[in-house]
C-alpha cells in the first residue's frame, strides 16, 4: 500500500513541471548569493570597510539555506494543495481510501526532492563561490572535512523544509494562502523579527527557537550570523536540529489529522 | 473475492451546517443490473455516493461495499471503479498521465492504460493536457480511470452531463454491455429521461429521503397516461368525453388525465367522431417520477 501511494506521489511531482522550476529558481538564487558574496570577498582588499564583514568559504557556502529553504518549502506546500486545489483528493483516495498513507507517500518524496535541491543548491554555490574565493585569495576550504559534514546539513536541513511544506499546505488547504504564508514569513516576517531580536536581549534568547533561525543555527553558517546577530549566539547544531523536528512533527500531525480527514465534496 | 458484490446503505444521515443533504437514507444496488440513481439537483445524490465511497463522512447509519466500509478495502480500484467529477484532474498533466497516476496507487500494470483510453475513445488525446479536453472528454477519462481495475461495480455520478449525443448512445450502450457482463453498476441523473432506457431498476431520492426503490416497470404501472386529442367537431368530442371522462381544455384540442388512447378511440369511434389527432401526452413514468420528486417539494 504505501509503496503504490509513493510510486503515485512521485509520478504526481514528475508529471508536472514545478519540480525543475523550483530546481531552476534554487539553482539562480545560490548562484546570486554565493556569487554576490564571492564578489565582496575580492573587492575587501580595496574597499576597507568590506572587511568587517566576516566573509569566508563556509559563509558561502551556508548561504545555499538562508536562500532557499523557501524553495523545498513551497514544493511540499504545493504538494498538498495542489491536491485540493484541482479536486485531484478524489481519485487519489478512491485509489487509497486510508488517507494517512498518501500523506506519508508525501513526506519521502518531498525529503527527496529537498535533497535534489540541496545538490542543485551546492552546485551553484560551490560551482561559482570557490572559484570566487581562490580569485580574492582566500581558502575554499573544499579539503576540510568539517565542509562536507556542513554539506551534509545543509542537505537535510532542506530536506526537512520539504516536509514542513507537507504539512503547512495540508494544514492551509488553500494554495494562494500557503504560497503566501510560506513568503512573508520567510523572507519578510521571520527577518524583520530577527533584526529587533538582535537588539533586545530577552527578544533574541526567544527568536533563536524561529523556524529560520533554527535552520542557521543547524547550519552552522550563514549570512545572518556573518552580518547581523552579533549579540545572540544562536542554539546549539543539535538543539537547532530537534527544534526543526519539532516543527516538522507539530505542522504534519495538524495538517494530517485536521484538514487532510475532512469530507472530500 | 465474491463476484456478486453489492452497495448497501443503512440508515445513513450527513448534515452540512443546516443542510440535512441525507437523511436516514437505506437502500442497496444488487449485481448484474444498472441502477439508476434518481432525484432533482441538491437531492442528496452525490453526497450519498461520496458517503458509499469514503470520501465524506456520514453522521450516522451504514455504508457498505460488499459488507464492509470502503475504507477498510485493502484495494479497492479492482472492486469498485468510480467516477464522481469531470472536474478532479490537474489541468496541466495530460490524460495519459492522469491515468498513470491512478494505476501506479492501485498498483495495476500501465499496459490497462492504452486499453481503456481505446475503450473510451481517448487515444489520441492520450497526451493532451487535461486542461484542453472538453467536459465530455473529462467524463470520458473519468470513465476510463474508473476501469483501469476492471471492477465488478461501478460508481458513476451524472456521466451522461455534458456528453453529445453520440456519446450519450455510446454510454449507454457501454453500460449495458458492462451489465450484461454481470458488473453491478450505479449511475445518479436527475434526468429520469436521460437513463430510463438504460437502467433496470431504480433508486429514487427527493430532500435525501428514499420515495422509491424497484423496478423501472414497476414505477411506469403505477400510473396511466394522459392523453391528448382533438376532433374537426370540438364540440361533439366534449360532449361525448364529459358523459364519462374529466378533461382540460386547450386551444387546439383537450387532455384526459389517466387514460390510454385506445379507450378514447374507441369512444370516437362509437359516436362517429373523426379524430385529427390522437396521442399520448406524457409518459406514465416521467409523471410517476415527478409526483415522487414534488411529494415533500423539492423546492
Ligand atoms: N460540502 C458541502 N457543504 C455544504 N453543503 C453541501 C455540501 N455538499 C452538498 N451540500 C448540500 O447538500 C445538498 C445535497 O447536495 P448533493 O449531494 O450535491 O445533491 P445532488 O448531487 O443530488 O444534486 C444540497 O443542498 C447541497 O447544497
Ligand atoms: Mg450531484
């Protein structure tokens, strides 16, 4: 049964084209940040005040989350409720009426393509921040294991990002609304919260446990910690780590249990 | 597994916020006839079959396929094949893989595919998006999803809307043919119409209430026709009709209520009035079918 739900889940995402333009926008954005951060690196020399900027290898190559934990977010959002949108619930639970198997189907197939998209991300970032970095002369550290354990998360994080969009999109239902929710809050709710968290202390100890500060913090590397936080120390890898579980495991238990077991009409 | 598989409803109520849409709904579809399943627009119909398929939960009583749940049915496509929706398919995937989709979650070989797009006249709009196919193209995926596991029962709401009428023969044509095959199948109109030639017996619903369950024959007994006729001589054919019968008035000639032609033939004949026409009115079954739907007032 949940072998037949996944062949049909991944037959649902490589029917349609939304997987390679999510691929392709992941692909341009890395290369946009890794590359505007290659640059700074090799203007620091000149412009002096660049240089209080902590630029390094594993800054770059961490940007490859901060920019596109979005993306594996909207496809698992998309994956759900592209399902109510086109009324595509009904012959999807004729063919398998125990509905928590499809939902389950979901969540590997979304892992997986978190991970395509994590590769993709690396390609670009790697692809054209390590020929940046050797260009200003700095290291690209590709020889240092702790580079390929940093890899390695940024890898699952994504993938985990793909089963927060599971489980958002079954909660939502509304397609419109998740894509829109997935947006703000990453990229305008959760940064603004930052920014005045940087400069309040009992804010700060709070929105270390956000969604994406939690994902910097597993990471380990990235943007925010070069440029802004300075006052907050961010959460243990491992803490980050649970703490992103958890959200995973609360928005898939609601999506699931809530809007995914109401009539289907 | 039992090839003589039956529908059964037991008692079954749903309530939508006020709206009653069943109510203590019992009947059962019995194999190897068409059913018809019968009721004006909001009657209850497709929230009845939605409840027999799992899809909407009832609030009480009983939906069973083959005596159990269809949630419970490990695989239900080779049972039971359903189409419920012209409008449940992503627009951008093309038929062929709209199909693939389903075979792949049922676990039946692809190969059924190009068959059943040959059975419904989709094979060359196999790799069409969905997006373009006409209403009566959809109902025709829907039909071919609905055989991809070549089930014993079938489920079908309104598949004859929006078809034209070639396709509206050859629907009918195909049912009976499955019929006759020993499938038990299920097929809602609110068009009593568009079915009575097709289905043995039928299930009628008004308000979500059953108002009749049998067959076709039955129902067409249970009144006679009305007739209409009308006479070079109106005056002498009123006459003669008032001695024994009720009748309406109309401009060019008058309705009898209940009768059957030969009776008011015979009656012309024996007081030597020339008919210029003589016929039935309305059928006694589409009567039988709206005295059913406008007990309790549909609307
Ligand atoms: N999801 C729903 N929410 C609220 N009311 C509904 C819903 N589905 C159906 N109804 C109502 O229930 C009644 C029966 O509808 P339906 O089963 O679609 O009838 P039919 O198929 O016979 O036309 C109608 O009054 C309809 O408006
Ligand atoms: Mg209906």
């Amino acid at each position: 049964m949940f072998a037949a739900s996944f062949k049909s889940e991944t037959r649902k995402i490589f029917t349609l084209k939304t997987w390679w333009i999510l691929g392709l926008v992941m692909f341009l954005l890395t290369a946009l940040s890794a590359g505007t951060y290659g640059l700074l690196a090799m203007l620091s020399d000149q412009i002096p005040e660049l240089a209080m900027i902590p630029i390094d290898a594993l800054t770059i190559y961490g940007s490859i989350t901060s920019a596109g934990y979005v993306i594996p977010l909207l496809s698992g959002a998309l994956a759900t409720t592209n399902e109510y949108r086109h009324r595509t619930l009904t012959p999807t639970f004729l063919a398998t009426p125990k509905r928590g198997i499809v939902f389950s189907a979901k969540l590997p197939t979304q892992l997986l393509l978190g991970i395509f998209y994590g590769l993709l991300g690396l390609a670009a970032a790697v692809g054209l921040g390590a020929p940046l970095l050797l260009a200003a002369g700095y290291e690209t550290a590709l020889s240092d294991p702790s580079t390929w354990w940093l890899f390695l998360r940024i890898i699952a994080v994504l993938a985990i990002w793909g089963a927060i969009g599971v489980g958002l999109g079954a909660l939502v239902k509304n397609q419109t609304v998740a894509i829109v929710i997935a947006l703000v809050f990453t990229q305008f709710v959760e940064p603004i919260i930052r920014t005045i968290g940087a400069a309040f202390e009992w804010v700060s100890e709070a929105v270390k446990y956000l969604p994406g500060a939690a994902t910097d913090a597993f990471v380990g590397a990235s943007a925010y910690s070069a440029l802004g936080e300075v006052g907050s120390t961010g959460l243990e890898w491992w803490i980050a780590g649970l703490v992103l579980l958890a959200y995973t495991v609360l928005v898939c238990a609601l999506g699931s249990q809530i809007s995914w077991k109401k009539d289907v009409s | 597994m039992s090839k003589e598989v039956t529908l059964e409803l037991q008692g079954v109520s749903k309530k939508f916020e006020s709206t009653l849409a069943v109510n203590d709904l019992s009947f059962s579809v019995h194999p190897g006839k068409i059913t018809g399943f019968l009721g004006p627009n909001g009657a209850g119909k497709t929230t009845t079959l939605r409840i027999l398929l799992g899809l909407v939960s009832q609030d009480s009583g009983r939906a069973l396929v083959n005596g159990q749940s269809y949630r419970e049915l490990e695989n239900p496509a080779n049972l039971v094949g359903a189409s419920l929706d012209s409008n449940s398919f992503h627009p951008a995937r093309t038929g062929k893989d709209t199909l693939m989709v389903q075979t792949s979650a049922a676990g039946i070989p692809d190969a059924r595919i190009a068959e059943v797009l040959n059975i419904v006249g989709l094979t060359e709009a196999a790799n069409k998006k969905v997006g373009e196919y006409s209403l009566g193209m959809r109902q025709r995926l829907g039909l071919a999803s609905a055989m991809l596991g070549d089930p014993q029962v079938l489920v079908l709401d309104e598949p004859i809307n929006g078809l034209d009428p070639q396709g509206i023969t050859w629907v009918r044509e195909y049912l009976k043919h499955l019929a006759s095959e020993g499938r038990t199948i299920l097929v809602s109109s609110h068009v009593l119409s568009e079915v009575e030639q097709t289905v043995d017996s039928l299930v009628v619903i008004n308000r979500g209430k059953l108002v009749y369950e049998g067959t076709v024959k039955n129902l067409r007994s249970q009144t006679k026709t009305s007739v209409f006729v009308s006479a070079t001589e109106s005056a002498k054919l009123e006459a003669a009709l008032s001695a024994s019968h009720k009748f309406i008035k109309r401009e060019d000639g008058v309705v009898i209520e209940d009768v059957e032609p030969q009776e008011i033939g015979e009656l012309a004949l024996k007081n030597g009035i020339a008919l210029t026409q003589l016929r039935t009115e309305s059928t006694g079954l589409e009567k039988a079918f709206l005295e059913l739907i406008s007990n309790g007032g549909a609307e």
